[in-house]
C-alpha cells in the first residue's frame, strides 16, 4: 500500500467506509494476509489522503467486525481465524481445534486436588465436601494465546483417571476421562459477555477491558452424574459461535 490514492468524496458512501472497503480488498486479494501489520494512521493518511479522524473511524469499525485487532504498543494486524465452536456439539477444545487443522498447544498453570468452594461444589452437584482436580491453563492457537480455561472433575468414580501421568500441555481433558472409562453424554453451556481483567491482559496478551466471551459448562456422563464444570475466557476477537436452527 505504498502509494498514494484519492477517496471518492463525491461518493455517497461516507470515507471512513471507503477505507473500510479498501482494507478490506487488500485482505479479500492476499496482499495483507492473516497475522500482517497494517500501515499505520501517519500512512494511511498520506495513501488515503483522508484525514486522522477518518482512519481511526474507519479502524475502529474493522476491529467490531473482528476483521482487524490491536495490540497495544505493537499496532493494529489483520485478525487470525476465530475459534469457531459448534454450540450443539460435545467436543474438547483440543478435538475441536484439531479437526480444523489449526496447531495447538496448552500451558498448564495449574494442576491440583482442591477441597472445591459453595459455588462450584454446587455446579458440580456436590453434597459433601469432596475432592475435586482442578486445571488451568491457557490455550494456543497457531502460536497466540486466546482462551484462559479452567476445569473442575470430581474424583470420586474415575479412579482410572491417573492425572498425575497425563501432559496437558498436549493431552485433550475429555479423551482422557473416556480413557478412565468415563462415558461422556451431554452438557449444557452458558455464554455470557465480560472484559478483560488484568489476569486476562497479562496471560492472553490484549488490553484491560478488551471483549471476552466466557463460557460456563457443564458435562453429564451417561448417569446423568456431573463429571465435569468448566469456565473458559476467549478472547473476543478470536471466537465465534455457531448454533445450527432448525423448524
């Protein structure tokens, strides 16, 4: 984009969606590609030729479209691919990731046996105190850090499931517990909308206050017992999801 260009201000289309449109182009022919930095507002000005005011208006509605992200400090790039989940179906966010083809890969910040608190005993439907693995970690795709998840598994009835022995750096959370013996059937989600706090910003690599869906689930084996409660933090600009409707 080293050259310069005049917006049609005659246009009835405002020049801020003009430049929209041009970024977008740039991207739809491969000349910025996933992952690229894009010129930067002194730049795009003196291609454009329009002022400070129309670039950023411009940016500020590709990055709501998820079509662009900033990064503070570094500047604004051509957003990756979203994590696309399938609402209807019960899948780890390994298995979903692999069958996309994308690398992935997990860093385990913590793997522990914990007396579980009220509000997670009672998702997991826990009478009595009872011990509970607990696991956090965050999750790579292709190289970026985009989801903070952790998950919470009773002991009691999965005696075969010898988390000590497992690396979860790499290993899927659900094909494991069926490698216990555990038969996952069903679950149940709850997608709520929150920003980013400082744990957020400093592990998923984006500003504080920046957009994150987080998503609460629950997995019933085929007893219908609770086998696993899980809250997972997505960065906004790296997920989407999918439900399929039918009438």
């Amino acid at each position: 984009m080293g050259y310069r260009m005049e917006m049609n201000k005659k246009s009835d289309k405002p020049l801020y969606h003009q430049v929209e449109e041009y970024i977008k182009n740039k991207i739809a022919t491969d000349q910025l590609k996933p992952g690229d930095l894009l010129p930067t507002e002194t730049e795009l000005e003196e291609i454009l030729n329009v002022s400070r005011t129309t670039i950023r208006a411009a940016i500020t509605e590709l990055q709501h479209a998820g079509i662009v992200t900033k990064q503070q400090g570094r500047g604004t790039f051509v957003a990756k691919k979203p994590y696309e989940e399938q609402l209807p179906l019960l899948k780890s966010f390994t298995e979903d990731a692999l069958a996309k083809g994308s690398t992935l890969k997990s860093s385990v910040l913590g793997k522990d046996i914990i007396i579980p608190g009220e509000e997670v005993a009672g998702r997991l439907r826990l009478k009595e105190k009872a011990k509970v693995f607990k696991l956090f970690r965050v999750r790579y795709l292709d190289e970026e850090p985009i989801q903070l998840t952790t998950s919470y598994v009773p002991l009691k009835g999965v005696e075969g499931f010898h988390f000590e022995e497992i690396d979860f750096t790499t290993a899927s959370l659900y094909e494991e517990l069926e490698k216990a013996g555990v038969i996952l059937d069903s679950g149940e989600e709850i997608i709520e909308v929150d920003v980013a706090g400082p744990v957020d910003a400093a592990l998923l690599g984006v500003e504080c206050g920046f957009p994150i869906f987080v998503t609460k689930r629950i997995v019933y084996d085929d007893k219908n017992v609770v086998v696993e409660a899980s809250e997972t933090r997505t960065r906004g600009d790296r997920h989407r999801a999918v439900i399929k409707l039918k009438r």
